[in-house]
C-alpha cells in the first residue's frame, strides 16, 4: 500500500515529546509481544518512545527534529526510512514500528524490510482502518476516517506482506500518558488545545480544522456532548480500534 506523501515531522514534530510519552500500560503490551527478543530495531522510532531497556535496541527515524528530542542516553539511532533500512539480514531478534506505519510513503515495502531484518519476530503498534473508531472522528472529523482508510493498511493487507499474524487488541486507557489521537476519549476538551493537537499529526494532514472544533466547543458548552456520549466518563478504558500486530518469522 502507497501512502501520499506524509507531512513532516521536521515540520509538525517540534514539541512532540510534550504531550507524547510512552503509556505504562501500553509499554508493557508492546514488552510482551516483543517477548524475549534478545535485540530490537525500531522502525519509525521518533523520540524513542516503548524502546525496551533490557536488551540492545538500535533505532531508524527519517526525522532529523525527532532524532533532537530523543533523550540523552537512549539507543543509537540512524537517519533512515522504513523503506530501506541499513541493516543486515536477519540482524535483530525483532523489529518493532510503534504508531508509524501510516507515514511510510509505501507500506508494503517499508513491512517487507522489517520482517527481513527481523530473526524471531516484527511488531506493530497500529490502528485499524476498519474499526469504527470513536467519537471525535465519527460525529467531528470524519475526514480522519478517510485519511485512514487511504493511508492506513487494513490488518489483510499487513498479513499480505507478513504471513500469519497475531492480532491483540490494545483498550485505550482513560488517562493514557501517550497523547496520539485516541488518547483522550474521555477527555474531550483536551482536543480545543492547539498544543495537543500538535502532537497529533493527522490535525496537520487533513486542515481545516475549526469548523468542526466550534461544534465541539459549543457540546461541550451546551452540553450536547455529555447528552450523547457522557456514558463514556464512567469507563476505565476503551478499545477503539488499536492493534498490536505479531509476525513470527518461520
């Protein structure tokens, strides 16, 4: 699958590591499907976010801004695309993409190249186009829906590429630390901060925001938004359609 040409973080990723730090919870899904790897690359690594500590990680990200924010101390890291890895054959026990694959200008080739560098395994933290979503897409910003399906590779055509796959699905915790787009479905207000949704790259790819920001300002004001989706505040975590993907390389 061909992704148009994404929007750069050298463009939007300039305080990304504000309002995207790894999730406790979600740090220990991604763990236990890198299961005992004994080496990992990671693929789209931005600023090194659900990067094991326990074993050799070596990092690719073509961002030069998101290279700057990675945290002093953390795996070495190359300037490189998913595309075209400069790494060897069968070089690392498992090779993890974490919330990127949507911004590789192909897909299938990008995959192809993990699960060549992989010995044991390819991870995959995604999103699933053909879930429904939630809220903030289906009555706000539909055109995410279909920038997803345009952009996003469906679990089949992951599996096209991969081979079998495991699919866990990953419930959204309500007070999840990692500010990417599904963070805050209960916390709705936290979409009207400009600074928040800077760190959500997909605001940047499709414009034309404010419209559909006055609607939710003004649910929220009414309370139009608690009439319709007010239920929500009593749950604890939501699946909304985040995936873990393993490839077990035979």
């Amino acid at each position: 699958m061909t992704s148009p040409a994404p929007v750069a973080y050298d463009a939007i990723g300039t305080t990304y590591v504000r309002h995207r730090r790894p999730d406790p919870r979600i740090a220990a899904a991604v763990a236990e499907a890198l299961g005992d790897a004994a080496s990992v690359v990671n693929v789209g690594a931005g600023a090194g976010a659900y990067e094991p500590d326990d074993r050799p990680v070596a990092a690719a990200e073509p961002s030069a801004v998101m290279l700057a924010q990675r945290a002093r101390g953390a795996a070495p890291a190359v300037q490189a695309r998913a595309e075209a890895l400069p790494f060897a054959d069968s070089s690392a026990g498992a090779v993890m993409a974490v919330l990127t694959i949507h911004h590789w200008a192909d897909a299938a080739r990008g995959l192809a190249e993990c699960a060549r560098v992989a010995r044991d395994r390819v991870v995959l933290l995604t999103f699933d186009p053909e879930s429904a979503g939630f809220w903030l897409v289906q009555d706000y910003f539909p055109a995410i829906h279909e920038l997803d399906a345009r952009t996003m590779p469906t679990l089949p055509a992951i599996a096209s590429v991969l081979g079998e796959i495991e699919v866990r699905p990953v419930p959204i915790p309500a007070d999840c630390a990692d500010g990417f787009l599904g963070a805050y479905w209960r916390r709705p207000a936290a979409y009207l901060d400009p600074e928040v949704r800077a760190g959500i790259s997909v605001f940047a790819r499709i414009g034309g925001l404010e419209p559909a920001l006055g609607r939710l300002r003004g649910d929220l004001a009414s309370g139009a938004w608690h009439a319709r989706h007010g239920h929500l505040l009593e749950r604890g975590e939501l699946d909304i359609g985040y995936r873990i993907v393993i490839s077990r390389i035979c």
